[in-house]
C-alpha cells in the first residue's frame, strides 16, 4: 500500500465531461495532463464515481504509484479504507 495519501483533489460531475467551455478552450486529457504536471504540489483527479481520473507528476512521485496503474480505479488496492473517499 502507498503512504500518505495527501494531495489537492479535483472532483468532476458528469463523467468528466467539460461540456460548458468554448470548442477552443475546451480541455481534453492530453493538455489537461499538461496543466496538471505543471503544478508543483500532487494533484488527483476524481470522477463522480470517484474513480481517479487523472494525476500529476508530483502526485505520483508522492504516492509511489504511476497514474497508469491506478487509473479508472477508486484506489481500494493502493490505500487504506480511511483514506478512501
């Protein structure tokens, strides 16, 4: 199991979908990962299901866990059930 499982979480409704931006604004997975790297602290991505959705470079070197392993997951098999939300 990870350590310490603090980060900034994200929350998205509507399976993720960014439907109310501008078709040249909107975000896709590719320049949200983008965005999210470029922040220094570990961001998570969860869906309404709370399922992670995305993750960033300090998140994964925090956790010790690579975002392909844990994606679409609600992370039952990485953390403590305490932890879990």
């Amino acid at each position: 199991m990870a350590g310490n499982c603090a980060a900034e979480a994200v929350f998205i409704e509507g399976g993720g979908k960014l439907n109310s931006m501008p078709n040249s604004t909107k975000l896709n997975s590719e320049n949200l990962s983008v965005v999210l790297d470029a922040i220094p602290v570990p961001v998570f991505v969860k869906d309404s299901a709370s399922r992670f959705v995305a993750m960033n470079n300090a998140c994964e070197d925090q956790w010790g866990i690579s975002f392909a392993s844990i994606e679409m997951t609600d992370g039952r098999d990485f953390f403590p059930k305490d932890q879990l939300a």
